[in-house]
C-alpha cells in the first residue's frame, strides 16, 4: 500500500466518521440520541461525576448537559444522587439498565477494534497506539485554543483566494 503524509487527515477523517456511524448505529438501536449514547460511555467508562464536569467532558453547555441527564433519568438510565462529600453538588451515575447498555456498547466495541486487529503484529500495534495517543494530544491541543482557532478560522474565511496566509506552516 502507498500511503502518503497527505494521506493520513482524509484517512483520520474517514475513521471519525465511521466513529461517527457506529454511535448513530447505537443510539437508532438503543432508541437513544448520540448525546445520550456519549453520556452512556462516558459514565460507564468514567463512573459518576457532576453534571457539570460530565457537560464538559462531552463538549456540550452545563443546561444542555442538566437536560441530557433528565432525558436519559425519565428513561432509566441514569440517577442523580447526592455527592458524598459535597453537599451542594450533584452526581450523575447510571442505573442498573444505563450500566448494562454501556457494558454490551463498551464490549462490542472492544469486540469489533480487535477483530480488526486480530492479524497485526504486536510491535505495529505498540506503534499505533503512540500515533493514536499523539494525534488526541494534538487534535486535543487545538481544541483547547479556542481564541487561536477563532483568529484562524476568520482570518482565513476572510483572506483573499491566492494570498498566502503568513502563519500557514506556523506551529498552532
């Protein structure tokens, strides 16, 4: 196979949106929004947080992660209860049912990464869990210059077609 450097955005793009694919797969199944899907995951993998930690951690606003926790409550998947320490604050955790949904989501995933897997050598998967770990770090990095990325994004909506942009190679 010839693969490029140029290659590899439209490749992580691809497997994005099969990411993509494959949470719109479980909520249709799950009768679910992704946003509850995510939040599924999230708490199964992370255990009970505040609502408010749990928003930023999904990238959504604290009301919209307050109605997110009261959709997936009136389904059953989910519970506040009191913090054991806090007394002002709020967890979030999963019911019995919300545990079960993100045990078989969790394993099916586990389940499809390494069957397609199955057939790599382990020194290549070593390789590719450094190339996954920098590409988060850095997709992570500019996510979190929101102000940077502003100042990119309208400056170069705003740039005339053909006028090389002085900051284009420049570290983000």
């Amino acid at each position: 196979m010839d693969t490029s450097r140029t290659d590899m955005p439209d490749r992580m793009r691809d497997l994005v949106l099969a990411v993509d694919a494959y949470r719109r797969a479980f909520a249709d199944v799950l009768g679910l929004g992704v946003g509850e899907v995510l939040t599924l995951a999230d708490l199964g993998r992370q255990g009970a947080v505040p609502v408010s930690l749990l928003a930023v951690r999904l990238g959504v606003s604290a009301p919209a992660g307050t109605a997110l926790v009261d959709r997936m409550q009136t389904r059953g998947l989910a519970v506040r209860r009191p913090h054991p320490t806090d007394r002002r604050s709020t967890l979030v955790d999963l019911t019995p049912r919300g545990r079960r949904a993100a045990a078989i989501m969790g394993r099916l995933f586990r389940e499809d990464v390494h069957a397609a897997l199955q057939d790599v050598p382990v020194e290549h998967l070593d390789e590719l869990a450094d190339m996954l770990d920098r590409l988060a770090a850095a997709l992570r990095h500019r996510a979190g210059d929101v102000n940077h990325l502003r100042r990119r994004l309208l400056r170069e909506d705003s740039a005339e077609p053909g006028v090389p942009d002085p900051d284009e190679g420049a570290p983000a």
